[in-house]
C-alpha cells in the first residue's frame, strides 16, 4: 500500500514539475519576442543612427570569419584534387601547396646561376652538359679540380646557367677587357639578365662580385664546341627589292645571338653602316625609349609580324610612314643599353618574338 502512495506523490510531482517549467519556458519566449521587437522597432525607426553601425560591425565580422576560416576551405578544396602539370617536363618542375592552399610550380632548372648537380651512375661530361643545354667546354671550365677520366658518382659540379664562362671580377676588370679576355662581345654580358653593376650607364663592376659571361672562351682554349654563331657574318643587304620574306637589315657580324632572355639577334660593325627595313610594311614607332633600345624603330609588316631595329644612332623615318622591303630607315649605333656600334634585330609575332636566324634570307 505504501508503495502506491509513494507511486502517486512521485507522478505529482512530476507533473507539478512538467507545469512550472513550461510555465517559465513561455515567460521566457514572451519575454525574448519583446526584446526582440524592441530591437527591431528602434532599429526600423532609428535606421539613420543604427544601420551604419550596424553593417560595418557585419561586414568586420564576415571579414574575420572569411580570414581564419577561408584558407582551410581553400587548402581542402586543393588537397582534394591532384595537381596536373602535363604540358611540362616533370624533372624540371617542382609543385608545392603552402599552409594558405596557394599553388606554386617552380622550375628546378636554375636560369640564372651556377647550378650544383651531384653526378650519378652513369653520368658522363658529355651527358650532364646535354642535360643543362649547355657546351661540353663550359661545364669543363666550371670545374678545373675535376678530372672527367675518373670523376664517380656523389661528386657535387658546378654548370653555369648558359654556355660560357662563369668569372669572378678582379680588381681593375671592366665588361669590355672581360670580354676581350674571354673573346666574346661585352654586349653579352650587359644584356644577361643576373649580371649588376655598380652604374647602368658606364657598366662599372665590383671586385669579386660573379659575372656570367655568355659565349665566352676560357683564355688560351679554344671556342666552344656548339657555339656557332661567333664572328659568323650576314650577307652583304645590298640593294634589295619588295618580295614579301625577311632581307638582312644590316652588314656586319653576328655577337649575340637568339636566346631566352636576348629576344633578337645583335649584329655589330664598329664602322657602323645603314639599316635597312627587312620587309616592307608601316613604320608604327620611331624614336628614343628608356627601357634599353635606345633610338629604335618598329615596323608593321601588315601579316602579323612586326621587326624591332634598336641602338640606332640615326632615325631616317617617322611613325606612319610606309617603307619598301630594303629601305634605309636608319644608322647603327650605341644608344641606349649599348656597350658598342651594332644593330639589335626582333622579328616579333602575335604569340611572341621569334629567332631571326630562321626567317632572314
């Protein structure tokens, strides 16, 4: 009997509990709804005071949350998908993604200074040079402590960046008794893109600083064994006539030729001479520029191809004039980033310039 009492007292209970909490639940709800139009009302009648306030604390809030919540979205998103790279060599490219999930391809293939390679089971002079694209003789130079006949596999050598020679200034040195020194032309050297000076007009150097001597020749050795285009000279120009190809704009030798960094070829003669227009076509510039050409001009052949004539000491035409294939349009000279009298020849297309050596006839 008394475990039926007890049964009940506890029911009761429960439900007297059950009655004041849902009691105080809804006094509570009433109460928010009340705070809630109150905010709403003062807002809606005081949005002048309030909205500004208001969307500037929203937008600090979204700003917050976009900072230190966006780049774990960024970086799953990344790491959900495999980055692809078909277009390029594998061994040349290297893929990272940093901690913001940004994604970086990074050539392994320094452009622009000594590379240190470590040599590996069957690894020749021959075939390391062939893998820098650069001359047997360079990489030979770059390490004269080595003896090829017997070099193995865990010996760290260094390759220079382009075929020729990798110098350290002494005191006393210029670019032009350097060049001399490594029987090459002193443009080449100016032109490189890594190589500094203590003045960009006079080219002065820094003893001990490290040069990079394109095409150069160690003293006392002889040419290397793929450059080809050394002392090589044009066809005499001429007179010529319209025929719709590529004519030689001037006579002289070859000192630079075509390379990644050098978008034309240099053509010099130290008794200077006439530049002549490669093809016929509208002249669209014709002046100074202070970003390296000196006096140049630029030529609109009208069939997608334009040519770039710079270092000019004489401009003979002006922007808008039309010229015949063979034309004198100008002087050779040593304007601008010029370390001697020679003609700096682009022809450039609508994807980019392109080597002379192939179109000139």
């Amino acid at each position: 009997m008394s475990d039926l009492t007890g049964m009940a007292e506890f029911k009761e209970f429960n439900r007297q509990l059950l009655r004041y909490s849902t009691k105080h639940a809804y006094r509570a709800f009433f109460k928010f709804e009340a705070g809630k139009d109150i905010v709403a009302g003062a807002l809606y009648h005081q949005r002048g005071k309030y909205a500004r306030p208001f969307m500037h604390s929203s937008m600090m809030a979204m700003i917050f949350f976009g900072i230190t919540l966006g780049p774990k979205f960024v970086q799953q998103s990344f790491g959900a998908e495999s980055v692809k790279a078909d277009s390029v060599s594998g061994d040349m490219l290297g893929v990272t993604l940093d901690s913001t999930g940004i994604v970086t391809v990074e050539s392994n293939k320094p452009w622009n200074q000594t590379s240190e390679y470590t040599v590996k089971n069957g690894d020749t002079l021959s075939s390391i040079a062939a893998k820098f694209d650069v001359s047997i003789d360079s990489v030979k130079w770059a390490n004269p402590s080595i003896n090829w006949q017997r070099v193995r596999p865990g010996v760290v050598v260094s390759v220079p960046p382009v075929t020729g020679v990798v110098y350290k200034v002494k005191p006393g040195d210029t670019v032009y008794s350097i060049a001399k020194k490594m029987q090459t032309d002193p443009q080449g050297i100016v032109d490189f893109p890594m190589n500094t000076f203590l003045d960009d007009e006079t080219f002065a150097l820094v003893a001990g600083q490290t040069l990079i001597v394109p095409d150069g020749v160690m003293p006392n050795e002889v040419a290397p064994t793929n450059h080809t285009l050394a002392n090589v000279l044009t066809p005499d120009a001429g007179s010529v006539k319209a025929s719709g190809s590529f004519a030689w704009p001037t006579f002289g030798r070859i000192t630079q030729p075509f390379r990644y960094y050098h978008h034309g070829i240099d053509i010099a003669n130290h008794d200077g001479g006439s530049i002549l227009a490669a093809d016929s076509g509208t002249v669209v510039v014709a002046g100074w520029t202070n970003v390296g050409y000196g006096n140049h001009i630029i030529i609109d052949h009208g069939n997608g191809f334009r040519t770039l004539y710079a270092h000019l000491s004489v401009i003979s035409v002006v922007a808008g004039q039309r010229v015949s294939r063979g034309s004198v349009i100008g002087q050779m000279g040593s304007t601008g980033r010029s370390t001697g009298t020679h003609l700096h020849f682009e022809i450039r297309t609508t994807t980019g310039n392109v080597n002379p050596m192939g179109y000139l006839k």
